[in-house]
C-alpha cells in the first residue's frame, strides 16, 4: 500500500495555516506545519520522506522562494508550491527556477490546488520511478540477473539493450523457465 503523501506547509499567519493544513488533512496528506523558513528548515531536517513544500512567498526573513531552493538541495525530488497575495510575474519565475511546480494567488481556490497538488504528487512519483530504473540499469539491473554467456544470448542481450529506452513493444517468445520475465524486465 503506497504511503500517504508529505507535504511541509509554510505560512507565517496561524490561522491560514491551521486552515489550510486541515483541509490538505482530510484529503490524505501528512501535513507539518511551520511559521517562516528557519522552522521549515529545522522540520524538514527530522522528516524520513518530504514530498511537496506549499509556502507564502513572505516570510518575514528568507522568502518561501529562498526556502524552496535550500530544500531541494537535500530533497532533490521535492517540489514547491509557492503562494502568495503579493507576487508579481518576476517572483514566479524566481519561484520556477527554484524547482517550484506553480505559483498561486491568494485568496486560493481549493479546487485548483487539489489539481496542482495531484499534478506535482504525479510528477515526484514518475521522477523517483526514473531515477529508481536508471539505477538498475546502471548497476546491471535485471540484465545482471541473466545466466547465459553463448552467442545467442549475447544477441538477445544486445537487441533487448537496442529496445529498452524506446516506446516499441516487444514480444518476447520462449520456452518455460527460460528466462523470459526476467528480459522482459
């Protein structure tokens, strides 16, 4: 069963906050809350797993651009929703070239953010997915776990290599127990 996703949400006004928190709650987020950047950092040094950072672009010291980008840092695979009441079009683009996925104004509109949300959670699981699969294929993967040195097999290494990174689709055809799940993987 796949863990319910964690978001850290930074907001220096409580009540925003606690809203806010216990909204992404009810929808199956595990939520930490933190008041400015400083608190923010701190918390996220505790977490086993970060997914997504919400935060107000003003913070009172260290915006929430500033935070996003220290984050990542240590969180590669976090993503960033900046929020603000005051941003203009240049702080947005601060806010993308930190490794923000949106940039949204206050008031927010729940349903939008239950969209953004969704559409960032996707994206972090499609990049951990990749990195996941670029790991087995650079450690031998399930090419290591094949047992055959002739030549035959050296050809079929060789055009499973050739089809691997491309969309094509592949029957492969053989006898049981030779292996043909474990090439397929």
């Amino acid at each position: 069963m796949p863990r319910e996703p964690s978001i850290l949400y930074v907001e220096d006004e409580p009540f925003q906050r606690r809203t806010l928190a216990g909204f992404l709650r009810k929808r199956g987020y595990r939520v930490e809350e933190a008041g400015d950047a400083a608190e923010a950092f701190s918390l996220a040094g505790t977490l086993d797993s970060l997914d997504l950072l919400i935060t107000d672009l003003r913070l009172g010291g260290p915006d929430g651009v500033d935070l996003l980008a220290r984050l990542r840092a240590k969180h590669p695979d976090l993503l960033g929703v900046v929020v603000t009441a005051y941003g203009d079009k240049e702080d947005a683009i601060r806010a993308m070239r930190a490794g923000a996925h949106d940039f949204l104004s206050k008031p927010l509109d729940l349903e939008r953010l239950q969209l953004v949300l969704e559409r960032a959670l996707d994206r972090i699981g499609l990049s951990r997915e990749n990195r996941l699969l670029r790991e087995r294929i650079a450690g031998g993967g399930a090419i290591g776990a094949i047992i055959g040195e002739g030549p035959a097999m050296t050809a079929v290494l060789q055009t499973a290599m050739r089809a691997a990174p491309t969309p094509a689709s592949v029957l492969i055809l053989g006898e049981s127990g030779t292996g043909k799940e474990v090439l397929a993987r």
